[in-house]
C-alpha cells in the first residue's frame, strides 16, 4: 500500500460550492476511485488549504491515475471542482494539487 498527500488553495469564493459537490459526491467519480485502487481518501480543509490523503493498493499508480483522467464522468466532475482551487505557487506548471512528501508515519 502505498501513501499518497497533495495540497491545493480552495478558492475563497467557491468553499461553500466546493463543500456542496463533496456532500454529494457523484457514485461515477467514486467507483473511477475504486476501479484505479484508490482508498481510504480525505479531503481536508484549513486556512483556505485543502490537503488530501489517500491509500493506494494497485501495481501502477502512474497508469491507474492516468485511467481516471480519461474517465468522462471524472473529467465532467472536475470541470466542477478544478474552478474552486488554485495550485500553490511551488505547484509544477499544469499541476493543480502539489504532491506532498511524507517525513513521517507510524503504523
């Protein structure tokens, strides 16, 4: 199982819009989730940053994540929620949430 964390701003503007799409959260985007191996996923929100974590349990994380990107119900719903965020200014250009590097963790 690997570990997985990335950051992105929440609009300002858009937290109330943002926090309402993940109260619902559509059944197509999850089961994308599910199918690419990802589990255990939280979203978390302070000071305007949203911090996600997730587990991931298959063999290739690269091709898996690269599947959810071609996924047309997951490419709809984030036509939604990327017009809430705004990628930090270390972000990579073209990224949107920046990877976090794990320092620690005890089991």
């Amino acid at each position: 199982m690997e570990r997985h964390a990335a950051v992105v701003r929440l609009r300002p503007e858009k937290e109330a819009e943002y926090r309402a799409l993940h109260a619902a959260a559509w059944p197509g985007v999850l089961e994308a989730l599910k199918r690419a191996h990802i589990g255990n996923y939280t979203i978390f929100l302070r000071d305007g940053l949203l911090f996600s974590y997730l587990e991931y349990t298959g063999d290739d994380y690269a091709a898996d994540t690269a599947a959810i990107a071609t996924d047309p119900i997951s490419q709809r719903w984030w036509a939604l929620t990327d017009p809430c965020q705004q990628p930090l200014d270390t972000a990579v250009d073209g990224q949107l949430w920046a990877s976090a590097e794990e320092i620690f963790h005890l089991d």
